[in-house]
C-alpha cells in the first residue's frame, strides 16, 4: 500500500475539532450506487492497493476487477467492482464502474458456478485465443465476489 | 343510406380498436416512464466519462492515439439505431428517411458508405435499398450495456482494420414526450472538444500508471458508453413516440365512433318514421 500522498498545502487551514471528510460517489451505467460522506476509501489499482484519505492530491487511475472499501463512522463496507475509473478531486470521489455489487448482494452459489464454468473453459482454451481472456476476466470477477461475500459473512 | 345491421358492426369493430390503442398507449406510458428514469441514471455516468477523457486528451502530448487519429476519409460507416417494433407514429421512417438523404448527400464524398443497422425495422427499410454490413436485432428493446458494448468492440474493430475510416451514429434522442430529434452523431475518430476549455480548469492530476494507458482503456469504452446512450434515448423516444401514436389513434376512433354513432341514430329515426308513415296511410285506407 502507498502512503496517502499529502495533498495541497496541508495541513489543512481551519483545520476544525471534527473529521474531514470526503464525497464518495459510486456510478454505473445503470444507477448510481453510492453517494455518501466518508472518512476512508481503499480500492484495488492497476498497480495494485491503495488507500485515499482527506486532503488526498488530484488523482486519476484505472481500477481492476477487486475491492472497494470504505469506511463511514468507524463502520467498514466493501464492494466488488469491475473494471472502472477512480477520480479524487478536492475530497471529492468519483468512480465509475461497469458494475458494482455490496457484500450482501452478492450471490455466493452463483458467484460459485461462474468461478466452475471459468476454470473449465480456462483449460479446454489455448491462451491466444480471444475468449482466453473474456473468461480469465470472468474468473477474476468470480473469485472477488466469492471474496467480498466471505468477508461481509464473517463479520 | 348503409343499413342499421351494417353501421352497428361498424361501431363495435371501432370501438375494440379503440380498446386496443388505449391499451398500448397504457403500456407505452408504463414502459416509456422506465426508460426515462434509465436514460436519467445513464446521464451522470456518460457525462463524468466525457468529463475524464477530455480532460485526459487535453494533456496527451506526443504520439496520438489510433482512435483519435484524423485518417482520410474515404469508408463511411451509418450506424442506424431504430426499434424493433412499429406501430409508433413517424419514429423509424423519418429516422430511415433522414438516414437515406444523408447517403444521397455524402456519397460523392466517400468511396464507399456501409450501413450497420441496431433494430429491426431500420434494417427492413433499408435493406431494399442498399447492402446491409450487418444487423443486430433483438436487443433494442432491452437495452443492455453488454450489448453496447458487443456493438462498440465490433465498430471499433472494423475502424482499426480500416474497413471504414469514419464512424456515424445515427439516432432518435429523447427530447420530449412528444419530439424526438433525429441525431447525427460522429462516433470514431473521437472529436477531443476544444482544448482550451481544459486548460483552464488547470488541475494538475496525477495519473496512474500513464496518460497514455489510461485513454487507450477509456477510449472504447467511451464509444460504448456513447452506444449504450443512444439506445436508451432510442428505446424512451420509441415509447414516447407509440404513445401520442396511440393517443391520436384513440381520439380518431372516439371521433368515428361518435360520428358514426349520429349516423346509426338517424338511421334508426328514418326506419321508424317510414314505418309509421306505412301504420298510419294503412289505416286511412282502412278508414276511406
């Protein structure tokens, strides 16, 4: 995990008593998921995990298909995500997402039948061919959900 | 003057298609207001999509990449996005007929102008006419974002073999209830607005992993976004379109109905007049 990039001109001036917090706003081309205040965001990056905190400098990345969590009032909830883009601007968080899915709307049995079908065609499949891909896409998306939804039931 | 018998048949066959027309203009009203709220939560992700590509084109420096790039155009591909089903006013044929005009126009300046067609009835108009590059039907009705996204690998990949070398959508955007607007939209090469509008907002942003990685990842996954939006504003026109079809076809019927009803009544008035005419002169004869 990278440390939280201080950004623009911290400390911050008229720090107040209270948390800073920060906009989280989750958008699919369906809905939007989430529009929320919140103390912490963590989310998975092309280049790996990575933390965002108030005051976070201007970012832009590309998210892979894993985990968003985020914390509001000490409380921890994640997501599966797929695929997206993930902007902080002025505590201010944009992510846009193809789907998103909280840890209770997660179907595990199904999540656990798309990971079967997955590994089947992974094998019968030669790793050029074009559906290598869509089904190691498909995998991968699997085994999040699986993931995300195992946490959330431990709690 | 048409006997009673035939005008009575009349009334009852205008008033089921009455009942039919107020039915599915019910079901349009039903459907189109799901499309509205679909077109509405489509609209803030389309925009921040438009918002981080400028925004990213804005500072690309160097090497342009094969989507944005200005080729000579020579192939024209007409992407036509119509409704599968009729029955809806003037939507698909004005579509279909704006898009005919425009090859008219545009032919000398290409070589060669091909037509990929979303729908079934813009294809069933236009196949008579020109040579279809390829149909998708049955997906309209249902807009899903996979199938978007199907439709944008399969453009995308016919402009990089450089089977055409300009990409132009071809739509009914949802503007009202009552109006839609015929849509001509330039999908491949991507038009970064201007510049200067980007700079100014003078955000310095730190990217990851690069400018360059970043835009070939948003680039087709903007032409999907840009697919899957002009469905949705396809699919509420379409509705929106069926239901004042419906409305008027309805009011036509109330007004046949009335029209014919007046009729049935004078009809009936005359009968009965000869026959008291025939009661009372039989019975004068009887009298004399």
């Amino acid at each position: 995990m990278r440390p939280n990039q201080g950004g623009r001109g911290l400390p911050l001036q008229g720090t107040t008593t209270m948390a800073e917090k920060m906009k989280l706003e989750i958008v699919t081309p369906y809905s939007k998921v989430l529009d929320e205040m919140v103390d912490e965001v963590t989310a998975t990056g092309k280049l790996g995990e990575f933390g965002v905190l108030p005051g976070h400098a201007p970012f832009l990345t590309s998210l892979n298909i894993g985990e968003l969590c985020y914390k509001k009032d000490g409380v921890a909830v994640c997501m599966a995500l797929n695929w997206g883009y993930f902007e902080v601007q002025d505590d201010k968080i944009i992510v846009l997402v193809e789907t998103a899915e909280r840890a209770d709307d997660i179907d595990l049995e199904r999540a656990k039948a798309a990971l079967g079908r997955a590994e089947d065609a992974l094998k019968k499949l030669d790793p050029e061919d074009k559906k290598f891909k869509i089904y190691e896409a498909a995998l991968q998306r699997a085994l999040v959900r699986m993931q995300t939804a195992s946490k959330a039931a431990r709690k | 003057m048409a006997s009673l018998k035939s005008i009575k048949k009349r009334i009852v066959s205008v008033k089921n298609t009455r009942q039919i027309t107020k039915a599915m203009k019910m079901v349009s009203a039903a459907k189109l207001r799901r499309a509205q709220e679909n077109v509405v939560a489509a609209r803030p992700y389309a925009q921040k999509m438009g918002e981080v590509l400028q925004s990213l084109a804005g500072n690309l420096q160097g090497e342009q990449h094969p989507l944005l790039e200005k080729r000579e155009a020579k192939k024209l591909l007409l992407l036509v996005v119509t409704s599968d089903r009729g029955l809806c006013g003037g939507f698909n044929s004005n579509l279909c007929k704006a898009g005919e005009r425009y090859i008219k126009e545009n032919a000398a300046e290409f070589e060669q102008i091909s037509l990929m067609t979303i729908g079934r009835k813009g294809y069933e108009f236009l196949k008579n006419r020109h040579t279809i590059h390829k149909n998708i039907s049955n997906i309209i009705s249902k807009p899903n974002y996979q199938a978007a996204a199907m439709v944008a690998q399969d453009v995308i990949e016919g402009y990089l073999s450089e089977e055409y070398d300009q990409v132009v959508m071809l739509y009914n955007s949802f503007r009202t209830v009552m109006t839609q607007d015929i849509t001509f939209q330039q999908l491949l090469p991507i038009v970064p607005e201007a510049k200067g509008a980007v700079d100014e907002v003078g955000i310095e942003y730190i990217y990851e992993p690069s400018v360059e990685d970043l835009l070939t990842q948003i680039l087709p996954k903007n032409i999907e976004v840009q697919i899957f939006k002009a469905m949705l504003e396809s699919v509420a026109g379409e509705h929106g379109a069926r239901m004042t079809a419906m409305d008027s076809a309805s009011k036509n019927a109330s007004e046949m109905i009335g029209k014919l009803t007046l009729q049935y009544n004078r009809a009936r008035q005359a009968a009965i007049t000869t026959e008291l005419m025939e009661i009372i002169s039989g019975a004068e004869s009887i009298k004399g």
